[in-house]
C-alpha cells in the first residue's frame, strides 16, 4: 500500500457552466479553447503531447467489456495493477523445481549458480495481460520486478524455506539475476512481447525503511541511501537482458516511487548512482498518488522541474487526486496539467501520463474519488477540466 500525506491547504474554485455539443462542461472560465471538448478525449489529446497516455487495469477488467471499451476509448498504454508483481509470479508459497527443469521451461539460470533449485514461476496473469494488450492495440508497462512489498518472505531464505536463514548477498544476486532475467525474457520471448515499452525495475527503494524491514533490508542491509548496490545490480540485469533482445533503443527502464516531490535529492543521487559507468536508467517513474490538499501544484511542479534539469526521463506512472470537494478537484486537476504541459513545453522529456485507474469506483482510494470517472461510463467535472488544460496550453486535437 502506498502511502500519501494529506495538509491542509484552502481552495476556492468558481465554477461557470457552459454546453458544447450537447456536453455540460464546467471549467474555471470560459474561453474559445474551451469549446474545443467537442470530440476529444485523452488520447487524442495528451496522448498527443506525451505519447502514452494509460490507465492501470486488473485481471477481472480486462474480461470485462465495459472496462475495455472505457480503456480504449481514453487510453493507449495499459500497467497491470498487480498481476506482474512479485508474488503473483512467485506464488505465496514456493514451488521449487530442479535447475534442469527450470532450463526445459526457458528460464535464465546465471553462470556459476550456486543452488541446485528455483522456484517454479506463474506467468499465467502475464500472460493474460500481455496477450490482452497486444490484441487490443495497447502498450504495456512492466511493473515491477524488485519491491519490498508484495515480495513473498520465502524467496530470500534459505531453501526457500519460510522457516529457513536469510541467504547471503552473493546468493541472493545471483536469485534476482534469475528472477529479473527470467521475467524479461519470458515478456520478450512472447509473441505478444512488443507491446511492452518501459519496465518499472526497481519500485520504492527509497520508502523501503518506513515501510518495515524487508528481506532486501536483512540481506542487504539498512540505510544504504542513494548508493544501493542491490538497486544498481537490478538495473544492471535488466538492461542486459535488453542488450540480449536487442531492445534497449525501444524499451526504457525507470525508478518508480511516491512522495516523489519529497525525495527529489534522493531521487536524483540514486539515479545518477545508477547510471554511473552507463546510463542504464531512463529515468524517473512519479507515481504521483496526490491530494487537493498536498502537494501544492507549484511543489510537485518543483520536482518535475528538478528531474528535468537532471536529464531524466519522466513518466508519470500512477497518477490519482484524492478530494473531499469536487469542484476543488477539478481545479486541482486544471491548475496540474496546466503545469505538466508548461514543463513540456519548456523542455522537460515527459513520455507518459498514467492514470490508477479507470473510475473512482474502481480505485484503490475510492472513498476520496481520485479519479476522472465516477465509474466507466461517466465523466466528472475534473475530466473535463484536464481537457480544458490542455485546449488553453494552445494545443489543438491529433488528427
């Protein structure tokens, strides 16, 4: 579970109405850009600006036709909400198989590796999602490989045994070498592979001590900071499996977290930490899970800007707004993109704007309505507020 901060800060929003094309729309003020809402929508609009413009999606929606048509509709990149984190493809219990099985299932087994077995993985939620979005004509994220948080405890002791010592770090690279490997190259290998774009390798590092020790912290230890080898060798394994798929001209590799506006130094050291030697990171995923409270637009438009200026690539990877007033939200939303569009104009490399999620009655914040939706079929007044973002930065609808 992510975690979000909440401060209290006052808002005034007034709100005019207007009709366009049989559209209510209400917006902060009325301009001639604003009519332009008139068959738009986020794909041909920021989908235009950014490239990938996605939403987050789940096993059950992606069976489900009216979240599919929502997510066509709107979007052209999809991340899978769960189903490519680890303990999906690790199981909550190990099932461990001999090398030589593993290497008949085309696993990736590293030179000299010191044990005789692996846990067997379960691609079979990958593989739906991936075959989902090749099908339907959408890109993929691959999120994530390396997280303190749905990580079963088992796959860092001895044996793979619950009960079992935590294995030393030599045991331990050489256990993500064939995990991130595999992984990879199972996506890649799939006929359905080219719809992946970007990998999330890595996914908060830097939260991993409030979060509580994990088996990343007893093997490798606390407060390593923005010099973590583990976190560098992941990024190490996962290019090379790009360099071995001739890829890493197509597909970026990104560092993912939240709070991103409060870690930018952070951030910005162990990117640079990383990338020393050869750029292996693209750059910054901002998950970006906010409230109308916090932060201020010009606080997250501060670290946007700071990421920039450090040669990163920026994806917003998660993006909701939590709110207790709608109208409030809207005006957050249009006071926020009008922001990210301002920092692309001026020179910021912004590749992608993921929502999480495809309405509030699906969100993992529900109660605080973060989303643009109220559910598939309806827009609320923050979806048009973001489109109205967009028409008043000058820009006009992809043809």
């Amino acid at each position: 579970m992510k975690k979000y901060i909440s401060m209290i800060l006052s808002a005034t929003l007034i709100i005019s109405t207007f009709l366009t094309s049989g559209i209510q729309v209400k917006a902060a003020t009325t301009t001639k850009a604003a009519t332009n809402v008139n068959n738009a929508n986020l794909l041909n609009t920021y989908g235009n600006v950014f490239g990938k413009v996605g939403t987050t999606l789940g096993s059950s929606q992606i069976l489900d036709r009216n979240a599919i048509n929502a997510t066509k509709k709107e979007y052209n990149s999809v991340t899978p909400e769960n189903e490519m984190k680890p303990d999906a493809v690790l199981g909550h219990s190990a099932n461990v198989i001999s090398i030589s099985q593993a290497k008949a299932l085309g696993y990736y087994i590293p030179d000299n590796y010191p044990e005789s077995t692996v846990p067997k993985l379960d691609f079979t939620t990958v593989d739906n999602m991936l075959k989902f979005c090749y099908e339907n004509g959408l890109s993929m994220r691959g999120h994530t490989l390396v997280w303190h948080s749905q990580t079963p405890d088992w796959y860092f002791r001895n044996g793979y045994n619950p009960n079992g010592n935590y294995v030393n770090q030599n045991v331990m690279n050489k256990r993500m070498e064939f995990y991130i490997k595999s992984v990879m190259g199972h996506v890649f290998s799939s006929k359905y592979g080219s719809a992946v774009y970007a990998w999330d390798v890595v996914n908060e590092y830097l939260h991993a001590e409030s979060a509580g020790g994990s088996g990343w912290q007893k093997i490798y230890g606390s407060n390593l900071g923005a010099r973590a080898g583990f976190v560098k060798q992941a990024f190490q394994y996962a290019y090379e499996t790009l360099e071995y798929f001739g890829l890493t001209n197509k597909v970026k590799l990104f560092y993912n977290d939240y709070n991103e506006y409060m870690e930018v130094n952070n951030i910005i050291n162990l990117i640079n930490y990383i990338n020393s030697g050869k750029k292996i990171c693209a750059g910054i995923g901002m998950q970006s899970h906010l409230t109308t409270q916090f932060p201020s637009v010009a606080y997250y438009k501060s670290a946007l800007n700071a990421f920039a200026k450090a040669g990163f690539e920026i994806q917003i990877t998660e993006l909701d707004a939590g709110c207790t007033s709608l109208s409030e939200q809207a005006k957050y939303y249009y006071d926020l993109m009008s922001a990210i569009l301002s920092a692309k104009k001026s020179g910021a490399n912004i590749t992608a704007l993921v929502f999480w999620g495809l309405s509030d009655d699906h969100s993992w914040r529900s109660k605080e309505k973060p989303l643009l939706y109220s559910n598939y079929s309806t827009p609320k007044e923050a979806y048009y507020s973001v489109l109205k973002a967009y028409f008043d930065a000058g820009y006009t609808l992809a043809k």
